[in-house]
C-alpha cells in the first residue's frame, strides 16, 4: 500500500516538475531581478492616512434682513466676489422710511415744545395753589381770631365801662396806626405784599372810626352793635371755611388737569421716540455689510429655491436670507476615510494638507471633528463602502486668496517609530489567516516565512517577528506570477502542481 502512495506521489511531482520547468515557473523564480526585491529595512516608520477632499471656510455667516418690513433691492454686491469685514453688500429703497423719519422728528420738536409748556404751566398752577390755600387758611384764621377777639375782649370791655371801650379805641386806634407805618416800610423792602399793607390801612380807618364813634354807639351797643357784630363775625368765620375748602378742591382739580396734560405729552414724546428709533434702525437695516472677509453667495445653499428675489428690484422681506459669506480667515478640508480606518483617526491629530490649485503650497492643521456615524454610503457591486466624515482645521490661512470649494489632499499623521524593521506593503501576502514574504537567500528559489505584521502606512509595514534587517523580500508572489503567465497560456494542470507544491513547503500563491 505505501508502495502505491510513493509511486503515485512521484508520478505526480513528476509531471508538476515538468510544467513548472515547460511553463518558465522554475526560471521565473531563480532569476528574480533586483529589481523586484526589496531588503528589510530598520528605521524610523511614519504611518499617515491620505485621504481628498475639498476646502471649504469653517464657519459661514448668513446675512439676513432683520428689518421688521418689506423692501425693494437697489444695490447689490455681484455673487463670488471677495469683500472685507464691514464692506457694503446691498442696499434696499428707504424713500419711505426717510420720509416717515423726518416728520416723526418734527412731531417730536413739536412734542417736546408742547410737553414744556405743559410743565411750566403745572409748576405755576403748584405755586399758585399754594399760595390760593395759604391765603384762605389766613383768612379763616384772621376770622376766627376777629370772632374772638370781639366776642371776647371788645364786647365785654364796652359793656363794663363807655370810658373804657373809648380808651380801648384810642389804643387800637394808635396800634393800627402804627401797624400801618410798619406795613409801608416793609412794603418797601419787599417783606410784605401791598394786600397786607392795604388791608392794615382799613384796619387804621376802622380804628378811626371806632374812636370817633365809641361815644355814639355805646347807647344803642346791647341793642343793635353787639348783636350784629356777632353775626358778621361768625359769618365771616363760615365764609372762610367754606372758602378754604373750595380752594383746596380746586387747586386740587385744576392741578390735576395741569399734571394729565404733562402726562400726555410726555407719553406722546415717548411714543414718537420710540417709533423714531425703530425706523432709523430699519434704516440702518435697510444697508447690509459683510460680518467677515470673504466671498459672496447669494441666499442660503439650503434654501436655494429664494435666490429668485435675490436681483435689483427684487422684494425681500423680514427674515430673508440675502446672504451666505464663508469666512475665509480659518479654512477647513473636509474629507471622506473609510470604516477601516476611522478608529486611527482622532481629534487634534497633525494634517498636512496640499492643493493642486495652489502648487507648492503646504498648509498645517489638525483633525477638530469626527462623524460618529457613517454620511457618505457608495455601492459598488453588491458591497456596501461606509464612509466618516472627518474635518480637518486648518492653520494661518489669513491673508493667502483660498477660494472654498477646490481640490485638497490631507495627509493625517497617525504614528511615529523610529527603530522598527519594514518592508513593503506588497511584499506580504495573506492566506488562511496568516501573513507570508517570500525571502530570497542562497538557494535558487524564494522561500516563503511566516510573518507577523504590525503598524503600517500607504507604503510599508512593520514586520514585528520572521524576518531581519537585510533579508531580501520579493514585490510581488511569485505564484501568482507563474500561474498568470500559465493560465495565460492555457496549462491548466498548473492547477494541481501548485496544490502539490503547497503541500510539500513550495511556494503556493495566496
């Protein structure tokens, strides 16, 4: 039975032998040329992501038409042309509203005018109202005081004694004589006012009188003098009552009147001002600046079906987006990396980034955001490629003319090591969960070792354990090679020597 395996084994190699020799497969491998091999490296291994995308500004401000009305476009800046912070964008038809402005300011010239008057009359109508109020309660208390001084003291003086009531004449006669003197010297240095001096003048005439008459009326006083005085005094006393408390009532009500007439003007001027400010910031709104350098867009990109109105004449109306100004200052590349390798990237990773637009140009940056799901989903075939969204910021790009929107290659640094072993990517080859390098060394044909990678770029890969610095690794699989160069030619039996080979340690593709 072993006799049969091991003749069945040679005829079978055998005729493997003979097509790897009839197709070149042996040649093919025994003659690599040096330039199909790559020596294992030890040195410093940067791992980088490339990945295109396109430059856009990080930030974008909309401009809006805040005004709380309606207005037509009568100037207005041309789309994509640059401008700096503060530059004149649009303007919109304020002929109304300057119209409306001047006469609520001559209102409010009017207003004020009238709202001073208004002021001054309420301030004359206080002091008025005092002085009304003072000279009432005076009169009250001069009344009550003549009740009682007559009731009290003249009255009583008469009755006792005609001699007495005489002499009590004379010396009111003589006081109000010299109570009038003063009067009129005070009058002249402004102590007292002319009623006062006039009315201490009938009170020296009446002291006259009194004298003059003492005699006369004593004989008929219990009669006629007493009785009547007393009515006229308490007549007086009521007089007076009454008459302060009318005054108070209508300097209270006159007052009243004065202070609803300031009230109301002030609250018009209020009124005016108010509505002055409103259109002279309709005004001012009614003229748009750019809040940031950059280029102009017309409308809002996610409201494109508004950039009809956006011309001369066109009507725009409170909360219109008029528009769009990326600010270039601080640009940013944004790019699409596959799911493979979205765990490598993270926040402030360094980028450089280049431009074709722009040769020679390198800028720096780094990655500020991360999509944490999946945006861009392409289909190729029946496999589903997921994209992440990576942001990348740029640095110093103030003063340099970027124009968002063009072509930028990103280069993320992931990794750095300085002191590893390498070789190329394609030297490495995959099969059955395990990584191989065909070596070359003595012998003629390239032996396959048992690898095990670990951080690799674009490039290279580290070759952590089964190679040493100077090995010489194949570019490609040299299986490969033989078996498409012997499909090409239509051996077929390739097939089974190269199953053959494996099984015995040859070289077998992957």
């Amino acid at each position: 039975m072993k006799t049969i395996i091991a003749i069945i084994i040679i005829v079978v190699l055998g005729g493997g032998v003979f097509l790897l020799r009839g197709t070149g497969g042996s040649k093919d491998q025994s003659t690599v040329p040096d330039n199909m091999l790559f020596e294992a490296k030890q040195g410093k291994l940067v791992v980088t992501i490339t990945e295109n995308g396109s430059l856009n500004a990080k930030k974008s401000k909309k401009i809006t038409f805040e005004a709380q009305r309606s207005g037509n476009i009568t100037m207005l800046a041309e789309e994509g042309k640059t401008v700096e912070e503060g530059e004149v964008i649009c303007k919109l038809e304020t002929t109304k509203l300057e119209a409306e402005l001047q006469e609520l300011k001559l209102n409010i010239v009017q207003t004020e005018a009238d709202l001073d008057t208004a002021k001054t009359e309420l301030e004359i109508q206080q002091s008025e109202n005092i002085a009304t109020i003072e000279k009432a309660r005076i009169a009250l208390t001069k009344a009550k005081k003549e009740l009682e001084r007559y009731r009290d003291g003249t009255a009583p003086k008469e009755r006792r004694n005609a001699e007495v009531a005489i002499k009590e004449a004379q010396t009111k006669y003589s006081r109000a004589k010299k109570k009038h003197e003063d009067s009129v010297k005070l009058l002249e240095q402004n102590y007292v006012n002319k009623s006062q001096v006039e009315q201490d003048q009938i009170e020296f005439e009446r002291s006259d009188i009194q004298l003059t008459g003492a005699q006369r009326d004593l004989e008929i006083f219990d009669q006629y003098t007493y009785p009547m005085a007393m009515t006229d005094k308490n007549t007086a006393v009521s007089d007076a009552t009454r008459g302060l408390g009318n005054s108070e009532k209508r300097a209270k009500s006159t007052l009243r009147q004065k202070e609803v007439r300031v009230e109301s003007n002030g609250s018009r001027l209020t009124q005016l001002k108010k509505k002055r400010d409103e259109v002279e910031e309709a005004i001012g709104k009614f003229t748009l600046v750019a809040p940031s350098p950059g280029i102009v867009i017309y409308g809002d990109p996610e409201e494109p079906w508004y950039r009809s109105n956006i011309k001369l004449g066109g009507q725009v109306w409170s909360g219109f987006t008029l528009f769009t100004i990326p600010d270039l200052r601080v640009m940013k590349v944004q790019v699409e990396v596959h799911e493979a390798d979205i765990n490598k990237i993270k926040t402030k990773q360094r980028v450089t980034v280049t431009m074709d637009t722009y040769p020679g140009l390198v800028l720096e940056g780094e990655v500020t955001k991360i999509a944490t799901i999946a945006g861009n989903r392409e289909r190729g075939g029946s496999d589903e490629v997921k994209k992440f969204t990576v942001d990348i910021t740029m640095e110093s790009t103030e003063g340099l003319a970027l124009k968002p929107g063009i072509s930028a290659k990103a280069e993320i640094f992931i990794e750095q090591r300085d002191d590893v072993l390498y070789v190329p990517m394609q030297s490495v080859f995959f099969e059955e969960g395990k990584h191989y390098c065909f070596v070359k060394r003595d012998g003629p044909t390239p032996v396959r070792i048992e690898v095990k990678p670990d951080l690799s770029n674009d490039s290279y890969v580290q070759i952590a354990e089964g190679l040493s610095e100077g090995d010489r690794v194949l570019l490609y699989n040299p299986i490969l090679r033989a078996a498409t160069e012997a499909l090409a030619r239509g051996d077929k039996p390739l097939t089974v020597a190269s199953e053959l080979s494996a099984s015995t340690g040859a070289p077998r593709g992957d």
